[in-house]
C-alpha cells in the first residue's frame, strides 16, 4: 500500500524532491565558501577572474 501526504504526492516523491533541494543548496554553498576562499587568497582577483576559478574548480572536482 502506498502512502501519500496532503498534496498526494507520495513519500518517496517528497522525500527525493527535499534530498535534491538540499543538496542544491549544499552545492552553491559550497561555490560561495571557495569564492570567498579564493578571494581572501588572492586579493588581486577581478570578480570576474574569481567566478572563472569557481567554475573551473567545479569542473574539474572528483569525489
């Protein structure tokens, strides 16, 4: 039998749309902190030159 909340969506539903919220939130968290990092390392970087080191260590990250 399957459960389902209010909005009849069930509990596996909800609870993977939460997990995903999350760890978008996590993701960008992430990005703002190395941003800052990167910013207080080198205090020479242009804005524009501390997005572009974001994303290239995002890209190239490995778990």
């Amino acid at each position: 039998m399957e459960s389902t909340d209010i909005n009849g969506k069930d509990d596996f539903a909800v609870n993977s749309e939460r997990k995903l919220s999350e760890a978008l939130k996590l993701y960008f968290l992430a990005r703002e902190l190395k941003a800052i990092g990167l910013k207080m390392v080198n205090p020479h970087l242009t804005e524009q030159q501390v997005k572009e080191k974001v994303k290239e260590i995002f890209l190239n990250a490995r778990s």
